[in-house]
C-alpha cells in the first residue's frame, strides 16, 4: 500500500468518528450507568441481589409470561406472514412498491394510537362486541386478557417478520420453484424443501426482530390487558417509575437482557445450521 492509499484508507475511517460517537453516547454510557446501578444497592455498595432477584417467584412468573407471549407472538407472526408473502408473489405483488407500502403502513402511525384503536375494538362495548351482536351472537369477552396483548403484539410485529421474509422469498429464482414442480413435487414439498429452507435467513431475522421486543414490550399490557397481567417489562418500568428503584429496575433489566443474549446465540446457531443446510 502507498503513501496516497495510506491517506485515502486514513481519511476514510474519519467518517467513521461520528457512528462512534453514537455509540458512545447513546449505548455504552447508558448501559455502563444500567450496569453500574445493577451491582449496587441503594447505599453504593456492590452486590449481585438486584439481578438475583429475577429468580423470585413474582418475577419468574412475569418472565414466563412474557416468554409464552414472546413464543407465540413470534409464532403467529410466521404463519401469517408466508402465506401472504406468498400469495404477493403468485400474483405478481411482490415486485410492486404498492404492496410494500401496504405491509409498512402501520408503521407509519403512532404506536400508541395504534393499541388504543384496538382497546376501541377488543373492549366489551367495543366494535368487535357489536358488530357480534349484530350477527345474533353473544358478546365475547377478550378485553383485559392474554388473548388481547397476543393481538397487540402480533399486530405490531408482524411487519417485521414479514419484511425479511419479503426480501428473502423474492429474491428466490424462479427457476428453482418450476424445475422442482417439473420433478413432480407437489406445493407442500415445493414449499419445506425450496422457499423454507432459501427464505430460512429471513426467517432468523424476522424471528429475533419480533421476539425481542414482545419479550420486553410493557405498553401493549399496559394497555390491553388493563394493569392486570404483568410481563417482565411492566415490572422493570414499575421499578423505575412508581417504586423508584434504579437498582432493581436495572438487575432486572440486566438479567432479561442475558437472558435475551442467550435466546440470539441459540437462534444464530439456527441461523448458521440453516445454511449450512442450504448449501449442502
């Protein structure tokens, strides 16, 4: 490398200085001050009970609720999002910038303004119970219930499961779909042995865009489930805000957040083996 390619690669990694910053600034020092109240107690001195403390039964059970809403969040979110990524591209959708604009449109509202219409529709006296009614049935009851933050939490995330599926399915040849149909295999083998395992990359990413935030979303609860069901989330913002605990709040948020790395280590060795399965 020469003198001018020195200074071209020096001058280059300047522009670098900015992103690093970012960084600095808005995640490492925020986590280093979590961290910090984490392993001490209200008097400054270290201690590991604040992140202990998520194996207490109120927390473990909070934890294993919002692990049950975060799996099947996740879950419905997949099978929702092949089928109508696949029924945009047998119509000739995908490659339609409408069609985008159709899945990204919730997106571009409030979020909180988003729940809120859906506490309009799921609530007893709401659009859903009359439109029952209205039918000749009786009214159902999902208001304040698990079944209202699963539709929360899917409708918010589904988008982003079905973006990386999206990019992924469309950008499968065509070709390989029609020479494993002219080898006789039907639509259900077409599907687990070609677009499953092409769009499994997609898949990953969409799993841990949607897995994440549905394990730590406190709002959608807040909200739909009225106060009454807890997810760890709830507790970790009661922490901070109504019991006025750093520390707690912040072990606890620490303990998720391991719990949380373990979850994308696991779901990058899929994504790895995935490949791999791929190629070979």
């Amino acid at each position: 490398m020469n003198e001018n390619e020195i200074r071209v690669t020096n001058k280059r990694q300047w522009f670098s200085g900015p992103y690093i910053l970012w960084i600095i600034v808005f995640t490492v020092l925020p986590l280093g001050a979590i961290i910090r109240y984490a392993l001490t107690d209200q008097t400054g001195h270290f201690t590991f009970e604040n992140i202990l403390a998520m194996f207490s039964p109120v927390h473990i059970k909070a934890l294993w609720f919002s692990l049950k809403i975060a799996v099947g969040c996740t879950a419905f979110c997949i099978l929702l999002s092949y089928p109508m990524v696949l029924a945009m591209k047998h119509l000739g959708l995908g490659r339609k910038s409408f069609s985008l604009y159709i899945i990204i449109l919730p997106m571009w509202m409030n979020f909180i303004l988003r729940i809120l219409a859906w506490q309009m529709i799921l609530s007893n006296n709401g659009i859903l119970n009359l439109i029952i009614t209205k039918l000749g049935f009786e009214p159902v009851k999902i208001a304040n219930t698990s079944a209202a933050i699963m539709i929360g939490v899917v409708y918010d995330y589904l988008p982003y499961m079905m973006l990386p599926i999206y990019t992924a399915i469309m950008d499968i040849n065509e070709d390989l779909i029609e020479a494993a149909k002219d080898l006789g295999a039907d639509s259900f083998t077409v599907f687990f042995k070609v677009i499953l395992p092409l769009s499994f990359p997609g898949l990953v990413s969409g799993t841990v865009m949607v897995f994440i935030p549905s394990m730590t979303s406190f709002v959608v609860s807040d909200i739909l489930g009225g106060g009454k069901l807890q997810l760890i989330g709830n507790i970790i913002e009661q922490e901070f805000t109504t019991g006025n605990n750093w520390h707690m709040g912040a072990g606890l948020s620490v303990a998720l957040m391991f719990f949380v790395m373990i979850s994308m280590v696991f779901t990058g060795k899929k994504d790895v083996q995935g490949r791999e399965s791929v190629i070979w």
